[in-house]
C-alpha cells in the first residue's frame, strides 16, 4: 500500500497550494483520511480528515476556514486545499488512511514540504 502525497512547493503569504494524495495497493473507499504536518522542530500535527463519503469533515482550530479537505473515491485521492496561507504553516505534509477506533491510523503517505514565504 503507498500513499503518494504531492503538491507542495513554494508560495508567498497570502496565495494558495491544493496537496494531493493518491492511495495504491488498495480502495480506500469506505475509509476515513487525514492529514498532516510537521513543522521544523515540532510535533506532528493533525490539520483534518474526511470521512469515507465526503459527508463529513473536521479540522483543528489553526487551519479551521483555511483549509478544506475533499476526496475522490474513484480515483483513489484525497486533496488538501490550502488558501490564505501564513508562514507558520510551513510544514511537511502528510497525509493518513484507515483510522482505527483507537485513533490510530494505519497507513501514512510520505510528506510533501509546504513553503510559505513572508
């Protein structure tokens, strides 16, 4: 199972990025994702997910009407759009699969780096 998360680059403050992650080996359908991000000497943190359908998502307060999460189940993909971007959201991005009822997320994609210039 991979999870290939991309899009990420350079941006000034202000402009906008929309992150992509694509899922292979398996559906991920009928599962909730998540993402993301670590910044620089910092703990990982998590900016949202999205439940198996779309039909419900949540974010933490930091990225909260900023940031909006979407998916596409024939594709295989969940998206991250990011607008209004601040410098403290500089991170590496990552996003999540599967969540346990534990909490736990059992498949991780590898990051991509957000950049965000003042």
């Amino acid at each position: 199972v991979l999870l290939q998360a991309s899009g990420g680059g350079l941006v000034q403050a202000g402009g906008s990025l929309r992150l992509s992650c694509a899922a292979s080996g398996r559906t991920f359908s009928s599962n909730a994702m998540g993402w993301f991000r670590q910044a620089p000497g910092k703990e990982r943190e998590f900016i949202g997910r999205i439940n198996w359908n779309g039909g419900s998502t949540v974010y933490p307060d930091s990225v909260k009407g900023r940031f909006t999460i979407s998916r596409e189940n024939a594709k295989n993909t969940v998206y991250l759009q990011m607008n209004s971007l601040k410098p403290e959201d500089t991170a590496v991005y990552y996003c999540a699969a599967d969540l346990a009822v534990n909490g736990d997320w059992r498949y991780w994609g590898r990051g991509t780096l957000v950049t965000v210039s003042s």
